[in-house]
C-alpha cells in the first residue's frame, strides 16, 4: 500500500486542533505515503511546524496556489486530502477539470454557526464549498454531530460521508496527584468557547466558600481577553485565576490541574478534552455532541452550561471527599478514551477510507 502517495493540504500551521491532530495522524501512518502543503507555516507564532520532522512539507512565499497546482501537476499523488474551507476550495478549483486525481474533503467543525464568527463572509464562501463537498470524492466528518449538519444544512448524500473520530496517543503516566481542587480551562481565547461560563461557574464556587484555584490558557485571536479580564474582576476571583498565554507543553498544563472544565458552546470535536482524559484529569463539560460522543457522563460529567449554579453544585461534589469520586470519574473516562479514541485506531480507519476511495 506504500505506492499509495497523498498531499494533505491546510491553509496554516498554527497550531490549533485540527493541525495537531493532523500531524499526529501523519506520524502514525504505515501504509500510506503522505507530504503536506500549507499556505502559511506560520513562524510567527506557535505552529505545528517542529512536530512534522520525519513529513515533507511544501511551502512557497509567493504565487503559493500557482506552486500548488505544479506540485499537484509534477507528483503522482492519488488522493489530495484537504483541510479546512480556503484549502477546500482552492483544491476544489485546481483539479476541476481533472478526473484522474481524487479530491477528499476533512470537516473540522460547522463554520460560520459560532458565536462572534462573520456569518456574511461564511454565506459567500459556502456557495463555493457545497459545491466542491458534492463533486468530491469522499467527505470524512470528525463527529456524528458534524455529519448530520453536512446532511441537514448542505444536503450532502449521507452515502458520501464517512466519520472517523479524532484519536490521542495514549502514554505510560504515573498516577494522577490530587493538586487540592485545582480547576483548569484550555481552548483559543473566543467567544463561543465557554470562557464566561466557566467564571460564572467559579463565582458561585467562591460564593459558596470552596477553595479553588482556576488555570487558563490559551492564544487570544480576536482581543476576547479583555472581556474575561473583566469577568474575572467583576466575579472578585483575581486571587483565584492564573491566566497562560498558551502551553507549548500541553502535558505540562494538564498536571498540575485536577479537573477540566470545558463549557464550550460549540466544538466540531472537542480535541483539548480527549487529551485531557489521556492526561489522567477527569472532565466537566457541557452536555452537547460531539463531546457526549467520546467523555462518559459518569457522574454527572456532562452538564448543561447555561446552568452554571448546578456546574458548581457537581463539582463541590467532586472536591468534597479528598478526590476520590474524582478519581473514578477520571478512571472510568480514561478506560473508554484507551478502548475506543487512540490515534492508531482513527489511523487505520483513515488508510481503510482512502483505500476504498481509490477503489471506487
């Protein structure tokens, strides 16, 4: 199967959840040749760049669609697999008109359905993308959430979508230390990610005399931490928040916190929760799919987030007696990670997928 050459292609580097997991799947494959083109390495910020070593990265600073379309034209790739709407569509335009080359499509999230997005630029690009989503090869969606949007919203045929979950590497780790009730939150600093409601969560554990730490992180892409800023002196929980520019050791984040809340309003999938399980930290997180596909609701760990007074009610239970509970939430939402969302498992239905794309 090694004859058997794909080009990946993404709009940027910046490291995000779809380019993490992207690089972790193109460090696991074996029987599938793969090399990656980008628009935008991304040098100026924290990019994904330095965990694609052993990959073949293409990239050029100017004329960057011409340099596609000869690095298509000069290789013998079977499959160009692209990521993301731009990459989507500029794909989708380059081999319009040539049939001999299979053209599938990753969806990472419902674009353009969030909080704080531009829904007028979406509705443009999204006259463009369901077309190129229809004369594609194949579509793989991240989540049964996802698919059914594709299915519902763009009358995409169902028969042409396939959904492979994300997957994480799990490691050899040590028993998780119980850090006394430290809480943490992690994601890109927007408006659709919880942010408010993870505050308004902790106000009423403050209120309600719990002692707590609260540890964010994450990269603030449209200026929405000044309005946390304000949340959290509005809550009187300055004491109380220490506030991370983003981790580049991830890992790092994840141990010295106890729990993960995450009340997002929307996620195509949810990455940062699935490695925060593989971390040993046991989840909270808003009762929505695609999270309830893959974190157990064991003892009430899937919550509604507009009712942050019942968040704070769960977790004083799960602080209440020395973290045992939150020890066998953690115990039992990492054995399902381990049985059913590891990174070979999601690689090998990947290989399984372009092989039947080639064979179609």
């Amino acid at each position: 199967m090694k004859n058997i050459k794909i080009l990946h292609v993404v709009p940027t580097l910046k490291k995000d959840g779809a380019e993490v997991q992207l690089a972790l799947q193109m460090n696991h494959f074996k029987n599938v040749e793969t090399e990656l083109f980008t628009f935008d390495i991304y040098k100026k910020g924290n990019s994904v760049q330095s965990d694609l070593d052993n990959i073949k990265i293409h990239y050029s600073k100017v004329f960057k669609i011409y340099y596609l379309y000869k690095l298509i034209k000069k290789n013998n790739y079977k499959i160009i697999h692209s990521h993301l709407p731009m990459s989507d569509i500029v794909v989708g335009f380059l081999i319009y008109f040539d049939k001999s080359i299979k053209h599938v499509i990753s969806i990472h999230a419902q674009y353009g359905t969030r909080e704080g997005e531009n829904r007028h630029k979406y509705k443009f690009f999204n006259f463009f993308w369901r077309r190129f989503l229809k004369r594609s090869d194949g579509i793989i969606a991240i989540s049964k959430k996802i698919k059914l949007w594709l299915v519902n919203d763009f009358n995409i045929n169902e028969e042409n979508i396939t959904t492979i979950h994300y997957g994480v590497k799990v490691k050899d780790r040590k028993q998780k230390e119980f850090n006394r009730n430290v809480i943490g939150m992690a994601a890109r600093i927007l408006p659709w990610k919880g942010w408010d409601k993870v505050l308004e969560t902790c106000h009423y554990l403050n209120q309600a005399g719990v002692n707590f730490k609260l540890n964010l992180a994450g990269s603030d892409d449209v200026g929405y931490l000044d309005e946390i800023i304000k949340l959290i002196n509005r809550y009187e929980l300055q004491d109380k928040v220490t506030i991370y520019e983003h981790f580049q050791d991830i890992d790092k984040f994840f141990k010295d916190i106890d729990l993960f809340l995450f009340l997002t309003e929307s996620e195509g999938f949810g990455l940062i929760v699935l490695e925060a399980i593989e971390n040993n930290v046991a989840v909270i997180c808003s009762d929505i799919y695609p999270l309830s596909e893959f974190v157990l609701n064991s003892n009430n760990a899937l919550v509604n987030r507009d009712n942050t007074y019942e968040v704070a009610t769960v977790i004083k239970s799960y602080f209440i007696d020395d973290g045992n509970l939150l020890n066998k939430v953690r115990s039992e939402q990492k054995n399902n990670v381990v049985e059913n969302f590891t990174i070979s498992k999601t690689v090998k239905k990947l290989e399984k997928f372009y092989i039947n794309t080639i064979n179609v």
